[in-house]
C-alpha cells in the first residue's frame, strides 16, 4: 500500500494553491527522506494556445523558489506534441510557454526541435520492448512531476501516468501509443513538395502521384508529421493496446529514476490541456495530493473525483492504472493521508 497525501481545497486561489503544493512537497520529502540532486527539473504541461483550463505558472512559484533556496537548480522540462499545434516544434512551444507565464525558469524540450531526439530506454513489457524517451530527460536521475487530473479522449484522465508516457516520450514514442509505428498520408491534402523525403534519415518516403510511407523502413520517428506544410501526414488515434502501451511507456519514463508527483484536481474539464479552445470545468475544485507512486496518485484522484460527483467520470482510465499495476510500476492500493489546509 502507498501513501498519498491530500490537501482539500475547492478555491480557485493558485496563489494558494502554489502554497499548498509546496506543503506536500515538504511532506513527501520529510516522510521518505527524500534527498535532492544539484538539478531538478519540473515535468508540467504549459498548455495550448487557446486553452484557458491549464494550471498557470504561478502555482510553481513556490516550489521553484524552495528548489532554488535549498542550493537545488530547477528547470521546466517538456516535449513536443505529435499533433501540429502551437507546441509542434519547440521554438513555437518555448513561445507558448512564455505567453502562458512560464518564465521563471529555463524551459528544456527534451527531444529536440521537432521531436525526434531520443534515447530508448529497454524495459521488454508486453507490447513495448524499448520506449523512445525524449533524450534530454536522460541526463537527469530526479524530477518533480507536477500534473493537471482532467480528462482524456482516449486515455480516460490525464494524470501523473499520462505525463510520464506522453510527456516524457519523444514524438515517436507518442506515436508508437497512440497507434502503430507509421504515420499516414492524406492524399487529398499531399502536394508531393518533397519535404518529408528530404527530411526522413531512413529512405522510407517516396513521391509519386502523392508521398509514400514504406512501413517496413519507417522507424515511427513522426519527424515527417512536423515538417509536413500542408499537415497531410498524420498519426492514426486510438491505436490497439493504447491502454497498455500507455503505461508501459510510463514505467519506462520512470525506469532508474527517482520522482516526486504532485497532481492538481482542479480546472476539472471533459479534454486535455491539449485542446486549444476554452472549456469549461465538469467537476468541482478537490484539491492537490502527492506522493512517490504514480498508479496511486492517479487512483486516489479517480476515486475522489467519482466521489464527490456522484459520477463514473474518466472511469475507462482504469485500464491503464490496472496493466500498470500489473507491470511494476506501483499499486492501486493505496492510503489517503489529509492535511490540514494551509
């Protein structure tokens, strides 16, 4: 059984909320005896142009400045989206990020500018042998995971899983989730310009009457996706095993490394922070909670947002949190120790 911490709190003050992250932070760190390397990134999720929902910059203003005054350097850290948007490549994430208030610290995205910069990472589960991780989380061994729990198409909820396996993993590793290996063309939008071909490493593009993906060259890098001009190459959603793939990538985000997660149940909405359009929250406010298992955390906020609204909101998420059980990465079961609001 693992221990996540709680702290209710239903207002929409970030100012406090920025306090009372930083509360169980301290929490998390006194009851494991947590001990901080020189440099710690902070994994969080900036939000796309448009969207109104994500939690702002100043939540972290605490955490950074605890980080900082205990001799530690922080950063933000981040990949790029497999999806053509405002955070597609990483001079237009960075720019996305600073229009969002993220500028107290450097910004890291990790797998280069247009998302193809990776280690793989072996772990051998069952429908993934090596995860393809955005290269530059690789130099470090800590990071604080700080997430927004709200909902997913097709994950059910994004969490402290979710920002592992996507957030962690370099478009290809995205791509390998969300479908198979290859990305497709749309025929109708494909000019034939050539500038996949010139951009693929592995000769697996060709152009005819429209460009061609050879399936058996394609490694599933996705650079192609984010170079397309006409936005004609594109991943298939909702591949087979997106559950399970899913938290196979999250172990292998996790794999050697030593995490503290922090979650937001606030701004509870239908969508992903990924949606670029504003929404509306389908859920009242609960609070944040914290601790060193991911599929705990995850498990405490489900059951506590079903709770309080009498719902089964994002209940197909279970698939992932159960095959991640399954694998190793923690427990479903977990006790949920409150704290008194600060």
């Amino acid at each position: 059984m693992s221990k996540v911490f709680f702290i209710k709190n239903s207002e929409s003050d970030y100012e406090k909320l920025g306090k009372e992250a930083l509360e169980l932070l301290k929490t998390v760190v006194s009851e494991t005896g947590h001990k901080f390397e020189k440099e710690v990134p902070i994994k969080v999720h900036f939000g796309e142009k448009g969207n109104k929902t994500f939690i702002p910059a100043k939540c972290y203003d605490e955490t950074i400045n605890y980080l900082k005054e205990n001799g530690v350097d922080p950063s933000y850290i981040e990949t790029n989206v497999l999806y053509r948007g405002s955070r597609t490549t990483t001079d237009l994430h960075i720019a996305t990020a600073k229009a969002h208030g993220f500028t107290q610290i450097p910004i890291i995205i990790a797998d280069g500018d247009i998302g193809t910069d990776y280690d793989e990472v072996e772990i051998n589960k069952e429908y993934v042998s090596k995860c393809k991780i955005g290269k530059g989380y690789g130099k470090y061994k800590q990071f604080i995971v700080m997430s927004h729990f709200k909902g997913h198409a097709e994950a059910g909820f994004g969490g402290a899983l979710k920002q592992l396996a996507m957030g962690f993993a370099a478009r290809g590793g995205k791509l390998e989730q969300h479908s198979g290996i290859s990305p497709q063309v749309d025929a109708e939008r494909c000019i034939t310009c050539g500038i996949c071909v010139n951009k693929c490493n592995f000769n697996a593009i060709e152009t005819s009457d429209v460009a061609v993906i050879d399936e058996n060259k394609c490694i599933g890098c996705a650079g192609c996706i984010a170079v397309c001009p006409q936005g004609a190459i594109e991943n298939t959603w909702g591949g087979s095993h997106f559950f399970e793939k899913l938290s196979e990538y999250a172990y292998g985000a996790a794999k050697d490394k030593d995490i503290i997660y922090i979650t937001f149940v606030h701004n509870i909405t239908k969508e992903c922070d990924c949606a670029g359009t504003a929404m509306k929250p389908i859920a009242a406010n609960i609070g944040i909670l914290a601790g060193k298992d991911p599929v705990a955390l995850d498990t405490a906020c489900l059951d506590l947002i079903q709770k309080n609204s009498g719902q089964k909101l994002f209940e197909k998420g279970r698939n992932s949190l159960s095959h991640a059980e399954k694998i190793g990465l923690g427990t479903t079961n977990y006790e949920l120790i409150e704290i008194n609001n600060i």
